[in-house]
C-alpha cells in the first residue's frame, strides 16, 4: 500500500506561491499559513516566521503610523517577553520578535538606524551567513576544535571564515532571488500552485 507525505516544505511553497502575488485576502491567507506552519514539529514551525515578515511588510503603510510612544512599548514588550520565557520559542518567542520588528520599523530613530549601509549590508549577507555557518561550523570549527581544543581562539577563526563563506555565496543567493523574481512575474499562479500540490507525489512511501 502506498501512503503520501506532504511534507512541511510543500505547505510553505504553496503559501510562497500564493503570497507573492496580489491575490485577494492576501493578509488573512498570510496569517493563517503563520498559525498552520505553528503547528508544525520543532525546528519546522520557525517558518511561520516567513509569512509573518511578509504580513508586515504588505501592512507596512499601517505600521508606520503608529504612534512613537506605542512603538517604544512593542520594542519593550519585545524584549521583555523575549527575558521572561527564554526557552519558549513557539508562540511567545515569535509574539516576541513580531512585537520587536514592528516596534523598530514605527519608531524613527530606530529605523533611521536600521536604513543606514552599514544595515544594510549586514540585511544583504545575513541570509547567506544563515546558510552557510553550519557547514562552516562543520568544516572549519569543528576540526579545528578537536585538534586544537582552544576554543577562544577557535571560535573568532570559525566566525571570520562564516562571513567571508557568506559574501561569496551572497553572488549566488542574488541570482536566486533575480531567478525568483522573473519566474513569479511569468509563471500563471495556477501553474506554480500545481506544482506545488504535484511534489508529494514524487515522494511515495511503499
């Protein structure tokens, strides 16, 4: 007997398929992935946080005017809650980062700060050292670790080796996001969501 698995990663594309257009009820459909992909297993419901950024960013008009003083509280808020319940990363620690982002987008000096190159740049190669740090933790720090056992002077070295793996990688993950860019401007939304809802199918479990 054959059984399907939709795994975590075909939800999260349907709901990149659907999102990156204008399509009617944008913000709930955002929101509703964001509380779905919660209930994922551990590691996989972070994604939620993927969908959440881009609610933001469609309210952005609406966040920006908020006034100075409540934005100071979410940014409090943020931090507090993020002190309190350290471990709990599930729903109160994304309560957290959600309250901290958006106090920092509405509160001026803060984003005035955020907007500068220096941000900007660590915005542009913070993905790519996303990607790229577990290999080169993996590669270069373990090793190294295990012969030298110095870990101070380890550790710098792993770091340094991350950001320097990250810039070059960033060529690619910039030719990705250009890739992505002309697909979704082309690809019928139906297409793309066909796809998405085909993929299971090629990962049969006998």
């Amino acid at each position: 007997m054959c059984f399907l698995i939709i795994r975590p990663m075909e939800p999260v594309a349907l709901g990149a398929a659907l999102i990156v257009r204008p399509v009617p009820l944008r913000l709930p459909l955002l929101l509703a992935l964001a509380v779905a992909l919660m209930f994922l297993p551990p590691t996989w419901f972070l994604l939620a946080l993927f969908p959440i950024g881009v609610a933001m960013a469609t309210c952005f008009d609406l966040i920006d005017r908020i006034p100075s003083p409540f934005a100071i509280g979410l940014i409090v808020a943020g931090c507090m809650i993020a002190a309190i319940d350290p471990m709990n990363i599930r729903l109160l620690g994304m309560l957290a980062a959600s309250s901290f982002v958006i106090g920092c987008i509405a509160y001026r000096p803060v984003r005035t700060f955020l907007e500068n190159d220096f941000s900007g740049w660590l915005g542009w190669v913070s993905f790519p050292l996303y990607l790229i740090h577990g290999p080169i933790m993996f590669v270069v720090g373990e090793p190294l670790t295990r012969m030298c056992g110095a870990r101070v002077s380890i550790d710098p070295l792993t770091v340094a080796a991350a950001i320097g793996a990250a810039i070059v990688f960033a060529a690619v993950n910039d030719f990705a996001i250009r890739v992505a860019r002309f697909v979704g401007r082309w690809l019928p939304l139906s297409a793309v969501a066909s796809l998405v809802l085909l993929a299971p199918l090629s990962h049969p479990i006998l």
